[in-house]
C-alpha cells in the first residue's frame, strides 16, 4: 500500500495501519461491537432457526480499501503470489491457528472447470498452500486436499443477491469428490477461501463435506465483507 515493493508484499506499519482488529461472530465473522466477546454470534446466526452447518469462521480482514483491489489482483490479474501475506495476516488473526490445530483435513472451496482454466490457479488453494508454509507445525504432513469438492456447473453472478438467492442459487453447486469420501468420512474440515460476503458459498460447500461424511467443517477466509 505505501509502494516500498519489492521490499514487502505489505509492511508492518500497513499492516498496522489497514488491518482493523475486530470483534467478529463467531460463526459468520460478520464485525461486532467491541464490547462483544470473542465466543459470540451476531442477532442473525442467533435467531436463526437452523444450526450452522459451519461451526466457526475466521477472517482476516474486511473486505474494503486497500485489501479489495488486493484480492482483485490476486483473483483476476494474474498475482497468486498474493497468497503468502495474506496467509501471513490471517494466521495473525484470532482463533486461526486453533482451527488449524483441530482440523485434520483442509480443504480449498473450489472453481469451475471453466473458470480454472481461464484464471489458470485456484485462489482458495494458493491460500492453502501458503498457510501450510507458514504453519507447517500447525497440522499434520498429510492434511490438505485439492479435489476434495468440486463444483459443479456455470452458476449466475452472484454480487447483486441477497443470502437466499445465493443459497437458492448454488443449492447442487458443490459435491465430494467420489475418491476422496474415505477420506473425508469422521474428519474435521478446515475450508479455505478468499471472501466471503453472505456465507453462502461456505455454507453449500460445508453441506456438501457434512453429506459426504465429515464430522463437522469450520472455515478460514481473508475477508469478510461489511453488512448492509
């Protein structure tokens, strides 16, 4: 942010600076008041009817200035080398390292087909795969599965919809991958991704993981964007 590149991707007084240390919901990482505890939830996770089929989230950051042109560049210009300073700010966050300790299977939320080969990587399994380097004492050697879910089909722009449309809107968009259920079967699951905004996608992907036999499935995310 203070253009002194190539010396640090983000420096500390950046960091210091941009990174606002937020109360956050304990299950949706949406900001709290100060005054609120870690352990807590948000009136909506509250009251809603259902329990979360994602039992805890972290996030780094909120999605504002200066990490949302980050993320652009890291997701649609071609920068996945992004990935290590945002795993290095997000393991600085709250309760991040206690979810990589109790996980035993981290999983990336995955693209289509079509949008892999047009970006050419997966954000979320960059993002794994420089947690793991910047953790490796945090979980074991064996922890982390690329393919664990796909995704399935071409779904429509989701930035203008309110959280049921999403959730309508990706109802059969994630499944386990049929050689990796054994696998998942009893296992706690880490999930990885770059943002979240409604939690729907994380919490598709969480049923899918929850269907195909895991025990329960927490989630890790850079930034969470700001409520309406």
């Amino acid at each position: 942010m203070c253009a002194r590149w190539p010396a640090q991707p983000v420096c500390k007084a950046c960091a210091e600076r941009f990174v606002a240390r937020r109360v956050r919901c304990q299950v949706c990482a949406t900001p709290l008041s100060q005054a609120a505890t870690p352990a807590t939830r948000c009136g909506t996770c509250r009251t809603r009817a259902l329990a979360p089929l994602v039992r805890s989230c972290v996030a780094a950051v909120d999605y504002a200035y200066p990490w949302d042109g980050l993320i652009a560049r890291f997701k649609f210009r071609g920068e996945p080398g992004w990935a290590g300073p945002m795993a290095a700010l997000l393991l600085q966050s709250p309760g991040a390292r206690d979810l990589l300790q109790a996980c035993e299977l981290i999983v990336p939320v995955p693209l289509t087909p079509a949008r892999l080969a047009s970006r050419g990587y997966n954000q979320s399994w960059e993002l794994v795969k420089a947690l793991r380097r910047a953790a490796p004492a945090e979980s074991g050697c064996d922890d982390t599965l690329a393919d664990a879910l796909v995704r399935l089909g071409e779904m429509p722009d989701q930035h203008s919809l309110t959280r049921e449309q999403r959730l309508h809107n990706l109802r059969g968009a994630f499944a386990a991958h049929p050689l990796r259920t054994a696998r998942l079967a009893g296992a706690r699951v880490l999930l990885v991704d770059d943002v979240t905004t409604t939690g729907a996608t994380l919490h598709c992907a969480a049923q899918a993981l929850l269907q195909a036999g895991a025990q329960e499935v927490c989630a890790l995310v850079f930034a969470r964007t700001q409520p309406d």
